[in-house]
C-alpha cells in the first residue's frame, strides 16, 4: 500500500526498527526519492490519542510495513456544521412601522 496526502496510517517496527513505540502518522507528501527498493521518504504529522497533530515529521519507512487506518478527519466538519453558518435555524425579525 502506497499513502497518499491525507492517509493515516499505523507505523511500527515492521516499517523500520526506529519505531519499536508504534505510533498514527497522517501523510503530507511521499516524496518521489530514490531510495532503496520497498522505502519511501514520507512527511507528515505525528498523531496523538484524539488524532491531533503533536508533531511534523520526516520518516524513512518500508512500504510493506505499513498499515492504513483511514482518512484523516476534516477539521472543518468537526462540529458538524458548515463553515461561516451560525445555526441551521433562521431568526425571524419583527419590522414596526409608525402609522
């Protein structure tokens, strides 16, 4: 499985001994490097727990020992509404005019 920006994916021992602490990882680039046959050069962030960026990072891994958890989450749908909306609900305005 080759990553691509945007992937989350579980990087352990089995991408490179350097990783013996597993830990998620959401791809920015994979870099187009020649490297050995089966490693790639990838940037991207260091995820915690919750899936929050805690650091950028460069890493030198093995193809075959990666493992894909998913997309990475929008950040603009994380409360569920559209950006720039207040509520889903129209407010009603009362007009009085003097007679």
């Amino acid at each position: 499985m080759l990553p691509r920006s945007g992937d989350v994916i579980h990087v352990t021992k089995a991408a490179s001994v350097q990783f013996a602490a597993p830990m998620l990882f959401r791809v920015i680039r994979v870099h187009d490097w020649p490297t050995y046959e089966g490693w790639i050069w990838l940037d991207g962030y260091e995820l915690n727990a919750s899936g929050d960026a805690v650091e950028r990072r460069s890493i030198f891994v093995q193809v075959s020992g990666l493992r894909a958890v998913g997309k990475a989450p929008d950040p603009r749908a994380r409360n569920g509404r559209q950006p720039g909306l207040v509520s889903g609900t129209v407010q009603a305005r009362t007009v009085r005019t003097n007679r």
